[in-house]
C-alpha cells in the first residue's frame, strides 16, 4: 500500500482502524475466549437459578465504591 496514494478520507479510516485495533489490544478482556473453571461454572449456573437481583448502586454499596 503507498500511503501517499490515499485520499485523505481513506488515510483516516486507515489511522482510525490502527487506533481502534490498539486499544482494544490494551483494553480488551484479558479473559476472552479462555474457557471457565468447573468451580466458575457451578456458582454462575446456582447464581442464575437464584431469584436475588441486585441493582447497580446495591453492588456498589455493598463493594463502598462511589458512581
């Protein structure tokens, strides 16, 4: 690819997947596509069969974090 041949537009969208394709790669989930533990499985299959919900601000108070 010459990059002086790009218009300014293309040089851009160019730039731009780069940046995208960075930060995912440093903001990413460093867990995705690892598989779960048994232990791990067990207590998200018992925690979606129990009817307790929490909202965002219980969790947060529980944890004493700040929104």
């Amino acid at each position: 690819m010459d990059l002086s041949q790009l218009t300014f537009e293309q040089l851009k969208e160019l730039v731009q997947g780069m940046v995208d394709d960075r930060l995912r790669e440093l903001l990413g989930d460093p867990d995705l596509g690892r598989a779960l533990g048994a232990d791990l499985q067990a207590r998200l299959k018992e925690s979606l069969l129990s009817r307790e919900r929490l909202s965002g601000e219980e969790v947060a108070e529980r944890l004493g974090l700040r929104w």
